[in-house]
C-alpha cells in the first residue's frame, strides 16, 4: 500500500510540474518549452489587426495552372510577412484565385497591403552580384526525388528549365563561376527581392563548357534552419516559381477588426469555460465519488498536457480554436462517464473493486476509441478542406482528441488502480 501511495503523489507532483511548465515555461540546456502566453498566439479575432484579401488579376492570354500559380501566391505573401516579422499572420487561400492574409495587431495595414501586392523579384547572380538570369527567363521548377546518375545514389534536388533566350546567358556565367573555384566564388545565388535564398555551386567540369542546356539540376541538401532535404527542395521550387508569376495581385478587400471586440470575447469565453469546468469538476466529485476525482485530475492533466503541446506547436489561436478545446473536453468527460457506469455496472453484479476497475475500461473501450475515431476524422476533413479559422478549430479538435484519448485510457486508468490498490473496499466510493 505504501508503495501505491508513493506512486500515486509523484503523479499529483509530476501534474503540479506540467501545470507550472504552462504558466512559466520550462528550459533545460537547448531542450525549451515556452509557456501558453509566449507559445500561443492569439488570432485575428481575439487580439485584433487586419484582414486583408487579394484577387488573382488574370489576363486572357493566360495559360497555366492556376491552382499550382494560387499556391506560390501563399508560399510567397507567407514568406514576406516573415520577413517583414508579422510572424503571426496568416495567409489562407479562398476560393480559385483569392487570398485571404489576416495580420493581427497591426492598425495600420496600408504599407503591408503594398509590400505584399506587389510580384516577387526573383533573380540569378554570379559571386560579384551581377545578374545573369530573372524570373522571367524560368519556365518551371520542380522539386524531384531520384539518381541523377548511373548507379549513384538518390538524392533530392530541382529540376530547373530555363526559356531558349536564357541557355547562352546562363553557359556563360556557370562558365565563369566554374573558373573560380580557387577564390571560393565558384556559385550562382538565387535572390528574392534582394535576398540570397540559395546558393548552388558550379562543379569544376564546367569550367571549359559551362551548364549549356534549358534543363538544369540544383541538388540540395538540408535548409539552414535544419528542414529536411525533401522540404528544403519543395521551398526552394516554390521560391524560383514565385517569380514567374504571370498575374498580379490586387487588394479587393480591407477589413480592420478592433482589439476591444477581441479582449471582450476572449475574457467572456475563459469565463465561460472556467464555469464549466468548476461544476463538471464538482459533477464527477459528486455522482462517482473516488472514480469522479481521479477523472477531475486527470482532465487538470488533459489541460495541462493541451496548452504545452499548443504552445510548442505555437498555435495560432482563435474563438472557433476554443470552441475545438472545450468540445474536447466534453468528450474526455463523456468517455470517463460511460467507463465509470460501466464500472458500477460490474460491481453490481458482484464483482470485486479491482475486477470492476478491469473490466469497465475494457469493455467501454471500443465504445470510446469508435467516437473518438469518428470525430478525429471530421477534424482532418475540415483542416484539409477547410480554410481560416475553420483549420483552427479542426486543429485544437484534433489535437484535443487525441490528448484526450491519451488522458482517459491511460492516466485514469493508471490513477484509479493506484487508488484500488490502497484497498478501498467501499461500494459508497464508487457511487453505489
């Protein structure tokens, strides 16, 4: 029994941890996890800031795929915002050639709607930073997987195509980068608006011929910021696609949501939610006694748990991302419910505490996991096809699920048996 008691405080210690962790953070050496108000950025519709949507202007001439033109308009406004440190912004397609780019906290977006509307620069210069080639001489880029020799190993990198016009320009610099190798300028940058995004070297056999063809291969490996090679070559595919875009952007609408609005929604939905939480706390505490409490603590665990992980993942979070957090929690204490009665079920029938114990986890988990399944794929189906706001409540529903998951098969379980195993032989402790 002794031993149950030990195991069963350091669980309520190791609890008090994760719950400090929330509040304060938590770094040991390079392993950080920040706390939920540093972690956890606040959406458009909780801290105010602007909404801003652009339209695709498109000529009759054009004759390329827009949904793949679309998606380097995202990869590109998503990438200026970073740059322009809105680092909590977000850009969200809608419908076929629309953009929606929610900036929070910013009053004045003008500047931003003028940075952002504009069509990227992309160019190709030698060591001295002359350019040799623009975005207009790139026909396609395309992120590949494979040998590029006979026998050689896989690897990924770029297949580059560049327009006829482009080929003897091209030669000419390769040529020149190839012939100085020994001055470690042997390499082609690859600048957006004036920003070296890459920088591939020449190899030394071209120093007589140059790269004198229309397709070129950039071989890559990991990004600075340590992305995976795969990653670092879709990134880098997407930036050389970025300025060629054949079409503008034009800003149709502009929206500015006030931080008043955001304050009061978001005090009124944390109060809404530490009501809720109190009386299902005392509801569980009440109706199943010892069971109730072991589910109170594991739902502060679910907590807990829930705002560390958002906050590592630095979710951006929104009103329909807290209507996510508190369905989930309906549906952890939903699961805990039905194994509780399950429980009471099997001690009525004569079953000792610990039989009880066993067999209504087991027999309520199939019950449980079909739910859970069941609602873990609406989650994914309105991330995937969903946009804005609705992505985020897809995200904490998802994520909610399976921490909850997680809370209830597992935390419960392991408490409740500790408890069981102090000899608790009381029917009245379990509600009966």
């Amino acid at each position: 029994m002794g031993k149950r008691v030990g195991i069963f405080t350091a669980s309520i210690l190791v609890l008090a941890l994760l719950v400090s962790i929330t509040v304060f953070g938590f770094q040991v050496g390079n392993l950080r996890i920040p706390s939920a108000a540093e972690g956890i950025k606040q959406g458009l519709d909780l801290k105010g800031g602007s909404s801003i949507t652009f339209e695709a202007q498109i000529g009759d001439d054009y004759s390329g795929d827009l949904s793949d033109d679309m998606a380097i308009v995202q990869t590109v406004l998503q990438r200026r915002l970073d740059s322009l440190n809105y680092s909590e912004a977000t850009v969200q397609l809608v419908g076929d050639r629309r953009v929606m780019v929610e900036i929070p906290a910013v009053s004045d977006p003008e500047e931003a709607v003028q940075m952002l509307g504009k069509t990227a620069l992309l160019e190709f210069a030698d060591a001295d930073g002359n350019v040799v080639i623009s975005g207009a001489d790139i026909e396609s880029a395309k992120a590949e997987y494979g040998q590029l020799e006979q026998n050689g190993i896989s690897q990924h990198y770029i297949a580059l195509k560049l327009s006829t016009d482009a080929v003897s320009k091209f030669t000419e610099a390769t040529k020149a980068a190839a012939n100085r190798a020994g001055e470690n300028k042997n390499f082609i940058a690859i600048q957006l608006d004036g920003e070296v995004q890459s920088t591939p070297f020449v190899g030394e056999e071209y120093k007589t011929t140059g790269i004198n063809t229309a397709e070129v291969t950039i071989t890559v490996g990991s990004g600075e910021d340590g992305t995976s090679p795969a990653q670092y070559a879709k990134d880098l595919a997407a930036i050389i696609n970025s300025g060629r875009l054949p079409f503008n952007l034009k800003d149709i609408e502009l929206r500015t949501v006030g931080a008043t609005l955001g304050e009061e929604a978001l005090s009124k939905s944390l109060t809404a939610g530490l009501i809720g939480l109190i009386l299902v706390l005392l509801f569980m505490a009440i109706i199943y006694r010892v069971p109730g409490i072991v589910a109170d603590i594991a739902l502060i665990f679910y907590g807990a748990l829930m705002v560390i992980l958002m906050a590592i993942m630095g979710v951006n979070l929104s009103l329909p991302g807290m209507a996510g957090i508190i369905l989930s929690i309906g549906m952890a204490v939903d699961a805990n419910v039905i194994i509780f009665e399950r429980i009471k079920e099997e001690l009525r029938l004569g079953k000792t505490i610990r039989a009880g114990v066993d067999a209504g986890f087991k027999r309520a988990f199939t019950a449980i996991l079909d739910s859970n399944i069941t609602t873990m794929i609406a989650a994914i189906v309105l991330y995937f096809l969903g946009t804005g706001t609705i992505r985020g409540f897809a995200i904490t529903l998802g994520l909610g699920v399976l921490v909850s998951m997680f809370t209830v098969l597992v935390v419960s379980r392991f408490l409740l048996k500790q408890l069981v195993g102090m000899n608790i032989k009381s029917l009245k402790a379990f509600g009966i």
